[in-house]
C-alpha cells in the first residue's frame, strides 16, 4: 500500500525520510529500502540533532550506520541554538526540525514521518485539553502540503504494537530516546501515565478515538466548504 501511496505523487522525484532510529521511523525506513527499487522516487534520510541530550550524537551515529547498511544517502544536521526560556521544548523542537527538513526540500519533494495511531490518539488528548475545535481535533493528516513539496505519514493507520511486531519479525536495529521516558513532557505523561487505564477499561480505545478525529476531519471539510460558499456569495 505505501508503494501505491507514493506512487500517486506523479511529479515528486524524492523521498524524504525524517529518522531518529526508534521503532517507528526504522520500520519506516525498513519498509522503504525494501521496495526501494521498485519506487520512481530516490530516498534521502535526514536525522536532526536537537543538542538535547548528551547521548544525541550516539543516536545519529546509530543512524549514519543503518543508512550505510541499507546504501541510502544519510545527512547528520545539528541544531546550534538553545530553545529559549519560557517556550514549550517539544514544540521549539517540533518546529525547528521541520523548518530545517523544509529547507532541504525541492518542489514535490515528500517528506515521509513515522507517526502512528497511538501518537494521533496521543495529539487528539493534548489538543482536547487545549479546548480545541474540529481543526485542532482532526489531529495530524496522513497527507499535508509541506513548504513546496508534501508531508506524508503513512503509519496513521498502524497502531505502535503492529510496528513492534514487524521490527521484531525483521530483526531490525532500533535504538530508544530515553527522553521518551520523562514525563515532564506532557505527551510522555499522557503516554505513560494516562492513557495505559484507558488500555486496561477500553482495549480498542485507539481504533475509536481514531473514528472520532476521522468524523472531526469531515466536520471541518463540511465548515470549510460552507465558509466558501458563504464567500462566494
């Protein structure tokens, strides 16, 4: 399906991965070098480097080496500036990483992210606590206009344990960011220490909450369409 999913991209000429060496983006990766051959577009993968933790030159070594592995071109680029006092360090991180992959795309080149259905759950409960609307509750689309190219996550469909069982059944090299672990992040409080009682009360939580962004994303096309019609008139 992600074959048939790039291949709709008539007029790109690139692939962009965004990788970090953790589940989701080596699976991705994984997934790309074995169809890589059969694809119109080249692959490039980009690791940025926040300057966060001591160890984040280790992860991009990890992935400098994986990229060597699977003969994929592999750039290594560090952010030299702290995130400043008061902002939010996932959003300022967030927001420089794909300023900077944003540079180093040509038109209809397409970015590929290995978000998943537990981190589109994860966004819908942090923008519901933001009192957010039908925009902000549509979460993360599988398929964006990104700068003069597009952004595209093919894994929003996937939940985190399918991608486990495919890293495990290809015996795929990943490496864990242990700032997953701290919870003074609202996400990694949301996921680690929230959201496993919904697991344990609602086992398919996901997959429901996953109909409710696609019933917010329709909600909004419907604002949209009527916004312009109102205009028009």
């Amino acid at each position: 399906k992600i074959k048939e999913l790039l291949d709709s991209f008539s007029e790109s000429k690139k692939i962009i991965v965004a990788y970090s060496g953790g589940i989701d983006s080596s699976a991705l990766l994984h997934l790309l070098n074995s169809i890589k051959n059969e694809l119109k577009q080249s692959i490039e993968v980009i690791y940025i480097n926040h300057g966060l933790h001591k160890k984040s030159l280790d992860w991009g070594k990890f992935c400098e080496n994986e990229c060597n592995e699977y003969n994929i071109p592999f750039k290594l680029i560090s952010i030299n500036e702290k995130c400043p006092n008061g902002v939010s360090i996932e959003s300022w991180a967030r927001n420089k990483r794909y300023s900077i992959i944003s540079k180093e795309m040509n038109k209809n080149d397409i970015l590929l992210t290995g978000h998943h259905m537990d981190d589109q759950v994860e966004t819908f409960f942090l923008q519901i606590l933001r009192g957010s609307g039908p925009r902000g509750l549509s979460c993360m689309p599988a398929i964006k206009k990104f700068k003069n190219g597009f952004h595209v996550r093919p894994f929003l469909n996937i939940q985190r344990n399918e991608l486990e069982e495919y890293i495990n059944a290809n015996n795929i090299n990943w490496q864990e960011d242990e700032s997953n672990s701290d919870t003074r992040y609202d996400r990694n409080y949301l996921r680690h220490s929230v959201l496993p009682y919904f697991g344990v009360a609602w086992p398919s939580y996901c997959h429901s909450i996953s109909k409710s962004i696609n019933h917010q994303i329709e909600s909004m096309t419907i604002l949209n369409e009527i916004a312009l019609e109102d205009m028009e008139k």
